[in-house]
C-alpha cells in the first residue's frame, strides 16, 4: 500500500482541490500532470495548482476568481459516487461519539454501503485500530472501495471488506469477544443481535443507523429481549442552518431534518442479568404478525438497479486508480483532463 493522502500543506500532484467560483458554485478535480479545469469561466490548469498553500485564489483564463481549498471529509462524502443511500456527515459524526469510536479500537461495520461511514471510522480508530467491514453486495463493496481509495489515496492496510451475511461471515474475520464496536446499517438488525453479542466485548457497545421507525421498534424490542446487553437508547438528529448577515440573522429556509435513527446499547458481561426497569403502562404487547407488517419485505425494499450500480461502481473505481495514479512521481504529461464534480 502506498502512503496515505497528506490532508494538509502544500498541493501535490494526486491531490483533491475544491475549487468554488463566483458563484459560491464548487468542483472538485484530482491533480493530474498536465491536466485542466475547463469551465464556462475559463480554464486552470494543474499545473498552476500545484505547490501552492492551501486556502489560494486562482485566476481562470477569463479572469475569474477560484478559491483552492482540499474538500472536507463531509464535503467529498456529499459528492461521492454512492451505490446504496449514505450515512450523512450529521449522523457519522455521532456515531462516532455516541459510540465512542477511539484510537486503536477494533470495529466492526455492516453494511459497508457507498463507504461514507467507513471513512469517518477510519479516521476515528487511526492507524493503530482495525475496521472489518461487511456487505452482501459485491457492487456496493466495490463502490465503497473505489470512494475510499480515492479519498485517501490508497487502501488502508487496517481495513477490510468481506463479502457476504455478516452471521454467516463474522466469526471467519473477527475473533468472538474482541470486539470494541459493533455498527449495523442495514435494512434488519435484528437478525444480527446474537452475532453482535458473541463478537463484542464485556461492555462493548452495538450501535445501529435505522431508516423508520418500524424497523426502530423492531430492533430496539430484539435487543431487550436478548438478555444480553443494557437498555437501548434510541434519538435523531435534525440539523438547521442559520443566514447571519448583518441585522438579518434566521433561520435557513431549508434544513437537513430527519435521516435516520440511532440506537445504542451496551454487552453486558456473561451471566450477568440486566436489573428490571420499573416502567409505566404502555402499549408494549405486541405479535409476531404486527411485527411482520413492518418488515421491510412487506413493505417492499427499493434497489437500485443492477445496471446502475455497476455504472457508479465504474465511476468510484475511476476515481480512485486517478488518485493513486497522480500521486505517483510525475513523468510523461497525461492527456489534459478537468474533473468537474460539483458538490
């Protein structure tokens, strides 16, 4: 594996540059050796960009001007080619503190998805740590894979992606009780309350990104039905904006509001009985066959489509073999490009 993707100094050739115009509109290119950004306002080439600081302003052929920034984490996950729905930076950024995701921890992910979460994992637990990640789709493990790469420039030596159910798979790749975390994005976690309880730790914590609340019911009951870990907790995040310009201070017409659920709970050690909870009366009786109603099977699950996934799967795996190839000593000029991905 070759070095990871500095995220600060100088530009260099392999390097992400956003570049936002006039217009506050943003395009992020991959720094090629002879390559370009062609746009309606003119052209920069690479060649331009490279070695200066980050944070330039760049002028076009046209004379307009181009601030030079490196995307954020939160600003390449919103552009990248996605296989499969993303964690949203507002829901990766608290599952990793309501998970407690640390340096040197070992993870386990299910499913990978179009890589989003596992990029923000990868950067929680560092160099030190371990990320074993899960999908039953070779085409999203293979968008996931492309979009990492491309990010970092290379694929971490401490992450890997397995292919399969993860019931099926875990115990092959992960060693029972060596678990630090466990995050479940998937359409049905509870089918994976056993595996998850024999892989964690004593005290290891299980979160999981949950789309409705049927499926939020469903889960949270499974694991208080297990015995085998604490209380779940269950919230969302919402999102606002603010315009702050002078004296017109609001709120933004528009917000990131409801995109998924977060619900936690903690291994308890073998043996060990959860105290009962003195609880009020509700309505908690329930059937199988209620439950069966909110299965995503009844209420049918949306795809994409195989042709669409090999497509963005192409794009992703692009993406990632211009990363690495740019970041390799410069010899012969490429053909001219211009990246244009608006974010």
């Amino acid at each position: 594996m070759s070095a990871l993707r500095r995220q600060s100094g100088p530009f260099l050739w392999g390097d992400k540059v956003q570049l936002t115009g006039p217009k506050g509109r943003m395009h992020t290119i991959t720094l090629t050796p002879g390559g370009e950004f062609h746009t309606h306002r003119g052209i920069i080439r690479h060649d331009d960009v490279v070695e200066l600081p980050d944070g330039s302003v760049l002028v076009s052929t046209t004379g307009d001007e181009y601030l030079a920034l490196r995307p954020l984490l939160a600003d390449f996950v919103m552009s990248m080619p996605r296989g499969a729905a993303i964690v949203y930076p507002k829901d990766a950024a608290m599952i990793v503190t309501f998970a407690d995701i640390f340096p040197g921890a070992t993870v386990v992910e299910a499913g990978v998805g179009s890589g989003a979460l596992s990029l923000s994992l990868l950067r929680a637990i560092g160099p030190e740590g371990r990320l074993a990640s899960f999908e039953r789709r070779q085409e999203f493990a293979d968008v996931a894979q492309g979009n990492v790469t491309s990010f970092l420039g290379a694929s971490p030596d401490n992450w890997s992606i397995t292919v399969g159910d993860l019931v099926d798979e875990l115990p092959g790749v992960v060693e029972p009780g060596t678990a630090d975390r466990v995050v479940l994005d998937m359409l049905a976690p509870w089918e994976c309350v056993a595996a998850t309880a024999e892989t964690l730790k004593p005290g290891g914590l299980v979160v999981c990104y949950i789309a409705t609340v049927t499926q939020l019911s469903r889960t949270a009951e499974a694991f208080r039905a297990s015995g085998l870990f604490t209380e779940p907790d269950s919230s969302e995040t919402l999102v606002r904006s603010w315009h702050v310009e002078g004296l017109a201070v609001r709120p933004d017409h528009r917000m990131i509001a409801h995109t998924g659920f977060l619900m936690t709970a903690r291994r308890l050690a073998p043996g060990a009985v959860l105290p009962e909870l003195k609880r009020r009366a509700s309505k908690s009786d329930f059937s199988d066959e209620d439950v069966e109603l909110w299965t995503p099977g009844a209420l049918g699950d949306r795809t994409a489509s195989p042709k669409k996934l090999r497509k963005t799967a192409r794009q992703a795996q692009d993406a990632a073999a211009k990363a690495t190839a740019g970041a390799q000593t410069p010899g012969t000029p490429t053909t001219p490009t211009g990246q244009d991905t608006p974010l």
